[in-house]
C-alpha cells in the first residue's frame, strides 16, 4: 500500500518506530484489517497531540487505581507516545487521545475496506479520524465531527494533509451537509442512546460502535462507564446487535438523555449472561416487555 503521509523512506527511524508500534498493537488487539495495521505504521500520532512531554496513563495505572493521576513522560521524544497508552489532550478534563489496542479494536469490527464512507463522532485532535482515513484511503470518506470548537480547528489543521476527511465542528446529531450514506460509523465518547440520524445514515450492511454509559460520579463529572456494542444494519433496515466489553469513556456533550442513566445501569447489573443475550435492536413503537434490555423512546436492545 502506499503510504499517504510522506514522512520519510520506509527505512528512516520514524516509520521503523510506528512499524514496531503497529505490529505489536495488532497482536495485542488480534487485529484483522490489514489497512488498519498500515495506518497505525504511517499515521505519526504525535502530529495529533499538543507539545511534549505528555501526559501519559498505561493499564498498570488504571489496576493500581490511580487512573485519575496521569505521569509525565520523561521528555518530548515522539517515541514516547508509541505504546500502548492513552495520552492527555486535556488533563484537567480528563480527556485523552484513546488506548491504541482499545480504538484499533473497535475500528477493527467496523470492517473498513478502501472506499469506504465513514463518520468519526468526537475525533478530538483527529489521531483516529487519520487512522480511519488511511484505512479507508483516498478513494474514502471520513466525516470527523467534534463539539468543543477549539479542538474542533486543531483537528481541521491536523487533518488539512487529507483531504477526503471533512471536519465538523458540532455534536454529530444532525449531518453537516447533505445528508448521505455510510458503511461505518465510530462513535468515540459516551452516550446513552444510538441517535436516529446516526442509524438512518448506516447503508445496508453498514456498522456502527457506539458505547453505551451511565455517568460516574466518583470518576469525575466528564467520565462514563457502560458497555461498547456492534450495531449492523441488516436489508430489511433491522439492526443486529452485540456486545463488545466494557468502558471507561468521555460522555458525550449535548446528545445524552440523562434521565436514561438509571435505566442504563439497571440493565448493566443484569451481568453478562444477559448482556450477551442480546441480539437486536428495535426501533418499532412497542411496550417494554421481558425480552427488552435496554427500552428508550426511540429505540430497543432485544434479547430476540
């Protein structure tokens, strides 16, 4: 494949660094989309951070209990931004560019080919939304949206390189333009429900991964917990389902239905056994019955 972003001959240090970062993230995350791998191996993540050093968080930060306190990397080198970490885009809000095994992995499922056409909901400074458009290549679409304005022009300036990414500034829950269709739609922050406008646009067969979350209070105001699911639209507009596991996540601004939250976490202390159940999501008017998991105004998650 060639490699959209010119950063040097395939042998200079940079691309060796990113190579040995992507080969090791796609074992970690089992990855199967050979454009994903090529994208974590030519994309520099440092282009889509603030200045280093960097506030980093790694998994033995998080099993020690100490995910609230990030650790400063010992100096600005980029190669300290090539593992398997989350780092800091704003600390006091807790925000972070995402856990790389964790971002691959749902970007994984989502089945990207080139040419595809796909929408990045909460892009941040747009690490994965150039990671999408490299999947998807030139021949693609990325429709990168993100709320907070001043992230919103760093990703535009972060992403100019690529044309065929369109960055909006704005909550995703109406199209920027004309409304279109879309294999795939990443949604990278938490909510409490699929929005209607993001389940019209997914073409037949089209994916989405969207993390369900109830607000915890103790993790911080800005910090959800909930369930990660595969949602895939079927030809007769049926939307299959299932759960991918667990996450911590920024909550989305201004898409959330709050009043949703107890509701959500009922469900959630079903365990596994019933998440797992899980197979459909309905979008018919109906009364909640048994078979219903997870029941909204708008939308369903059906055991059958």
């Amino acid at each position: 494949m060639t490699r959209v972003y010119t950063g040097g001959p395939p042998d200079d240090r940079p691309y060796t660094i990113r190579r040995f970062f992507a080969e090791e993230i796609e074992a970690v995350a089992k990855l199967q989309t050979p454009g994903l791998v090529e994208a974590l191996a030519t994309v520099p993540r440092e282009r889509f951070l603030r200045p280093g050093p960097w506030d980093v968080l790694a998994d033995a930060d998080f099993m020690a209990g100490t995910s609230s306190r990030t650790r400063l990397t010992p100096d600005a080198d980029p190669r300290r931004v090539y593992h398997n970490i989350v780092v800091a885009i704003d600390p006091a809000r807790q925000l972070f560019n995402g856990q790389p095994s964790t971002l691959t992995n749902w970007i994984d499922v989502l089945g990207l080919v080139p040419g595809a056409r796909v929408v990045h909901v909460g892009c941040g400074l747009g690490y994965y939304a150039a990671i999408l458009a490299q999947a998807v290549g030139a021949s693609g679409r990325v429709i990168a949206y993100e709320v907070d304005d001043a992230l919103a022009i760093e990703a535009r300036q972060n992403l100019a390189f690529m044309p065929w990414v369109e960055v909006c500034h704005g909550d995703a829950s109406a199209p920027c333009g004309e409304p279109e269709e879309f294999h795939a739609i990443l949604v990278n922050a938490g909510v409490t429900h699929p929005l209607d406008a993001w389940l019209d646009a997914l073409a037949p067969g089209g994916r989405m991964v969207v993390p369900l979350t109830g607000m915890m209070p103790v993790m911080g105001s800005n910090i959800g917990k909930g369930l990660v699911w595969l949602l895939t639209k079927q030809d007769d507009g049926d939307f299959a389902a299932r759960v991918l596991g667990m996450a911590a996540i920024y909550s989305a601004v201004g898409i959330r239905d709050e009043s949703l939250n107890e509701r959500l976490g009922k469900a959630m202390m079903g365990g596994p056994g019933q998440w797992q159940a899980v197979k459909r999501l309905r979008r018919d008017a109906h009364e909640p019955a048994p078979s219903c998991w997870f029941h909204t105004p708008t939308c369903c998650l059906s055991l059958g």
